[in-house]
DNA sequence: AAATAATGACTGACCAGTCAGTCAAATACG
DNA sequence: CGTATTTGACTGACTGGTCAGTCATTATTT
C-alpha cells in the first residue's frame, strides 16, 4: 500500500567503483576515443548514467525522495524521460544506487585511515581533515543528509546503509579507541562503548548546516576540534 | 512550480500555549467560553481539532509530509476531509500547526530547569531525565525527527524553529555553561563556544533510533550520561 | 427556523512508468 | 573500400492512477 516503504529486489552485485579510494568515478564528456578502450556506444551510454545520477542528486536533496519528478531529473541530465528507466528500474533503484556509487568508496578511506597505531589525537586530527574536505564542503554531504532525512521511510535504504557503512565505521572506531584506551590515551572507555559519541559534531553539523546555516553557520572544523580535546585526555599533565 | 519548497504564509502571532509548561495544551481555539462551562459545540470542534493533529503526526512521521495523504489523516482521525479544510487552511499550515503545538511547551522547561546555579553535573542530570521522559520517550521524539528531517525541505519551518526553539534553547545553554565555566566546572570554554555539542549525543540517538534501532539499539540515557563525565571537568578530585 | 458544523463525491493537476517509433553506430556483405 | 542490414540506445507522447483542495448537500445545534 506504502509507495515508498516498499523493499526493493535485492542490491546485486553492487558494481560499485573498484579501484580508486576516494574519488567518486566521474567519467564526465571525454573525447569519444574512437579506437575503444570501450565502444563509443557504451562509453555515451555510461556518460548519460552519470549524468542522470549527477541530476537525481541535485533534485533528490534539493526536493527530497517522494518530492522529486523524474521529468525534472531527466531534463536537468538532459536526457528524455524514458532513458532513466534504460538505467534504473525505478525512481527506488535510482535513489539507493545514488547514494551506493557516492558513499562507497568513502568507507575504505576511513578504514585504512584509522587502521594504525598513531596517537589517537593525530589520528582524530586525519579524520576531521578527511571529514571536512571529502565530505563536508562536497556534495557527499548533501548525500548523507539525504540518507538521514530519507532513512525513516526507506528501510531498504535504513538497512543497506547499516551493513555497508554504519557497522563497518563503527568496528573501526571502536577498534582504534580500544587500542588508545589500552594505550592510555582516554580518561574512561565511555568512547569505546559509545563510539557514536565521536562522530556526533560531525552528524550535527550536517543537520545544522541544512536547517540554520543561513541564520547562524558553524565552523565545523572548529567544533570538531574541540569536541575531540574535550573527549581526549589531557594527555598526562604537563 | 515546486509543490512543498514554496516559502508558506507569514507564521503570524505565533499562538502557542501560554500557561503549564509541559503538557501540551487542548483547546487551542480561543474559545470564549461565555456561560456555560464550554459549549457543547466548541468542545466537538475543539476534539476533532486534536483528533486530527494526532492523526497527522502518526501519518506524517510514518510517511513524511510529501508522502502523506491527508485522506489517511481523515481516516485515523474519524473524520471527513473536508473537515480538516475547516481547522487548517492546507496541508502545510496543519503540519507547522502540528510542530507548534508539541514543541512550544517543551521550551519553557527548559528555560527553567537551566536557569539556576545548581552545579552543572546536577543540572544536567536533571536534563538528561527530562529529555528521555518528556522527548525520547514520547510522540514528541517523532516531530524532533519531522523538524530534522523535513526542515531542509521547509524553510519557513526551518525558520519558526530556529527563532523559538533553537535560539532561545542555545541561549539558555550558552549562558549556563558560561557560569558553570566561570565556577571552574569546565576545563576549557569549547562547550561555551560550541554549545550544540551538549544536546549532540540527544540528537544522534533521535536519528539513529529511527535509522538502526532495529538493527542496534542504543540506550539513550547512558550515552548521554557517557559523554556528560567526558565534557565535565573531573570534579576537583575526591 | 436560522446558523453552524460536517460530509464525501467530485475536479483538475500532477506524475511514475510504458511503448511504438526513430536513428546513429555496429556489423555483414559485395 | 563502400553499401546494406541489424542492433539497441534513445525519445516523448500517452495512460492510469493518485491526491490536494472544493462545494453542494446533509446533520446538528441553538
């Protein structure tokens, strides 16, 4: 009955991006190389999936989901309407491999990131740079927001996000918080049995930023910083 | 040409509740009330009222405001549709009604419950126990996660809550973090700089209940209590 | 009886998804 | 090589269904 509620087949193969860590595969207009590393014809075809991708996001977080015309999204990829469905099966699919081609291959950086034994504080210091400039001050933001304003009536979107981002961050941070506690670089292990506690300025900021920023910004960066002094040790007094 | 995007009426007097602080006030009609104790009449009417405010909550936070249909609200709430036409000019004036009257109350407790000299582990003790009752634990969590979730789509919704919720919810935090700081209750002033760090953990615990709950529950109470002994000073020690 | 409240069938706009038809690229063939 | 044939990506008008908002009619007070 739920139009949106509804769970979506199954997430298949998840071609996601293979290789390169972090940035997201754009192949905007290359030349059409006329020998192939492709056809010429898939290679226009894959431009134009981009391009619908780069459009849905732009509509989808500026409207949200059940907001968003795909008429509007086919006219801003300029591409006619039937071609979204050559690519996606439904206005659902389109969505959820938005938000898989942009989040993917943000997760192997934090894993690899915080998969050292650096003191905590530089490490933290690495994630607030990584955080600030990969996702906060680029569309990747307006992605998570969709996922946290979304969510609630997406389950199927609620539970790929889960499996593929949220348990995989979270094992990692606890990994490396429980290393620096053992390291004696945290006052209690309160960080290592909340460690949604360290992500939280970041989350905030996000919302902040969708809602008040035009009455009152935040300097995420800042306030990242001092959360985190907040949350470490002293460090054994000077 | 955007159907929800679009700026809404001037939120005028904003008629919010007047006397009790927290529970939300009936009657929000200024009934006059003249003989008779109320009339029988104005009593229906004030019913249906509430009947169907409670109806679009449930609708709206299981759906989304795009997403919701206002012949379902009629349903739930036991009433025609064209009744709803006779309390709220539109869909959108019955949504910010409904925002209005669950948030406004909530406010003044706040401002209360800060404005004293208590030591600030003592104060927000006492916050932490109000926001899980009074919040986390009712309807009123649902139209939190509304305003998180919708407020990027709404800006006149955006607006409203910025100007009577979250100004003067920062402004009475800030000034009572600037005294604790001043008692030397605080290491450093990064939460009198930063105050959104203090109802953060309140913040994320919303979203992610209505993200993961099913999948990892978290306890509220605890996290909140974790990140308080982090963001306090040690006490002067025992 | 007049006034007020409530109803629910109806309208018109709107939009996801479809499909018969077009055409450029790829392939086969002379 | 040039020409004929096939392929399949792409198009956009169209359909069927949905839903916000209206209003003539009916019910309930006073």
């Amino acid at each position: 009955m739920p139009k949106i509620t509804r769970a979506a087949k199954a997430p298949g193969p998840a071609r996601l991006a293979g290789a390169n860590p972090i940035s997201t595969p754009r192949r905007a207009k290359g030349t059409p190389a006329p020998s192939n590393p492709v056809g010429a014809r898939a290679r226009r075809s894959a431009e134009r999936r981009d391009a619908i991708l780069a459009a849905a996001l732009d509509e989808f977080s500026a409207r949200g989901f059940a907001a968003t015309r795909l008429d509007d999204v086919a006219r801003r990829a300029d591409v006619a309407k039937g071609t979204i469905y050559l690519h996606f099966a439904d206005k659902e699919t389109l969505f959820q491999e938005l938000i898989r081609v942009e989040i993917g291959p943000v997760v192997q950086v934090l894993e690899i990131a915080s998969h050292t034994d650096m003191p905590l504080r530089q490490v933290t210091d690495r994630l607030i740079e990584v955080f600030v400039r990969e996702v906060f001050e680029t569309r990747r933001k307006d992605v998570i927001r969709l996922i946290l304003t979304e969510g609630p009536r997406f389950p199927a979107l609620a539970e790929f996000y889960y499996r593929e981002v949220i348990s995989r961050v979270m094992t990692t941070i606890r990994a490396m918080l429980r290393r620096a506690h053992e390291r004696g670089e945290l006052r209690t292990d309160a960080l290592v049995r909340f460690p949604q506690l360290l992500p939280a300025p970041g989350i905030v900021a996000i919302i902040w930023s969708g809602l008040f920023d035009r009455f009152e910004p935040v300097d995420v960066r800042a306030m990242m910083r001092a959360h985190f002094d907040m949350l470490l040790a002293p460090g054994s007094a000077p």
